[in-house]
C-alpha cells in the first residue's frame, strides 16, 4: 500500500499533505489533482488547496 492510499494519519502526515494542496493551489492545479484516496488526507490537500486559491483572491483584490 502506498502512501497515497494508506487509511494511517497523523497530524504531521496532515500537515504535509496540506502543504502539498497549497502548494498546487498556487499553481492554479484542479481539485481532480489531488493524489489522495483516504476521506482524511483528501479534505486536508483540499484545504490547503483551497487556502492558497482564497489567499491568491484576496492578492488579486489588493492589486498586488
């Protein structure tokens, strides 16, 4: 098993996965990117995906 489909967390494995969803929010990457299959891991890549697409927002609304 992998660790992409691996069921096991804790909250330093959350942490990077989180990481990695920011950091392919800021590259603009689809949800669909995301390479998880655990419920768990999958909303914590989305929550950083969706921080790093919020914070983009809020930038481009400032006009930086």
């Amino acid at each position: 098993m992998t660790h992409k489909t691996s069921t096991y967390w804790d909250i330093n494995v959350l942490n990077k996965v989180y990481r990695e969803g920011y950091m392919s929010g800021v590259m603009g990457r689809d949800t669909r990117a995301c390479p998880y299959e655990c419920d768990i891991r999958t909303a914590s890549w989305n929550a950083g995906r969706e921080d790093a697409v919020q914070a983009n927002q809020v930038e481009i609304v400032k006009g930086k």
